[in-house]
C-alpha cells in the first residue's frame, strides 16, 4: 500500500476535505501521523498541532473565517503548553457563536481526569476503534458532507504506543 500525502498540519486545513475538523494536539510526531491518516481514512479532517499554544493560535486564526473544530483530542503532557494550561486558556479565550467542541484527553495518566471538563478520555496506549466508537459519539453524521464517515469497519485494530518516535 502506497500513502499519499499526509493531511494538514498546522498551518490550515487541507483544502481537498470537507468532513469535520478534528483538532489534535499532542506532542508525539507518531501519534500525530498516525491519528492524521486515520482520521482522514474515515473522513474527518485532521489538524495536527505539537503543544497547547500552538492550538490556541490556530483556533484564534480559524475562528475568523468561521471554521470550528468539531471535536478537540488533547495530550495532557506537552512541553511549551500542555493539556491543562490550554483547557484553562481555551475557556477563558473562547469567543465563537458556538459552544467549545467536545474535547477527548489523550493520555497514559490513569488518575481521575474529571476536574478539567474534558468529554472523555482515552488511555495511552489505545485501540484506534475504541476512538472511532468515542468520536461517533460527539460527532454527529450530518457533520459529513457525505454522510457517514468513510472507511466504515476497517477491522484496524492498531494500538498506539505513546513511546514510539517516528524516525525522521
């Protein structure tokens, strides 16, 4: 199998997608690549973010052109800005006429996360089906230009190793 051209990182949104934007930051460059081509496989549009203070300044960019992520997946441990600091500044920042998207923590932290608000969470490392089942949840289908997300039941059952490093 050949892959193509991974979908936009940072700078804006990949302009050949039209399914939902799923914001992901985590500081991992795997774990980004990864949910990138995943995600995009099942027809969301990934934005994939390194740290906390980047998201903020994407989201700022965005919300002028009226482009909102529909669902937000977080690292809880990342240098320059981490998971807590952006929940804290994204509700203090937020100015759209529409609620903070639903936010799903990715993390190896097993302790009880309930005090930052987040939707859900999802344990490192996780079964990409298992995050499929949490975004079907809080994103609804006439989200999709098409529908359903594509790919439907790819039987992919990766796991995500949150030690893993992408040789570059």
């Amino acid at each position: 199998m050949q892959l193509t051209q991974p979908p936009t990182r940072l700078g804006g949104m990949d302009a050949r997608a039209e399914g939902p934007v799923v914001l992901v930051i985590d500081d991992q460059p795997a774990i980004l690549d990864m949910l990138a081509w995943t995600l995009a496989h099942q027809g969301y549009q990934p934005v994939c973010i390194a740290n906390g203070q980047e998201a903020l300044e994407w989201i700022k960019n965005t919300l002028h052109i009226g482009r909102y992520p529909m669902v937000i997946l977080l690292d809880l441990h990342m240098p320059v800005m981490n998971g807590t600091g952006f929940l804290a500044s994204l509700h203090a920042q937020w100015d759209a006429p529409v609620p903070i998207p639903p936010i799903i923590l990715l993390t190896v932290d097993k302790s009880d996360h309930s005090h930052l608000g987040c939707n859900d969470v999802l344990i490192k490392p996780f079964r990409i089906r298992d995050l499929y089942e949490k975004l079907r949840l809080v994103v609804s289908p006439d989200s999709f230009d098409a529908g359903e997300p594509s790919g439907g039941s790819t039987g992919v059952s990766l796991e995500i190793e949150c030690h893993e490093r992408m040789q570059r």
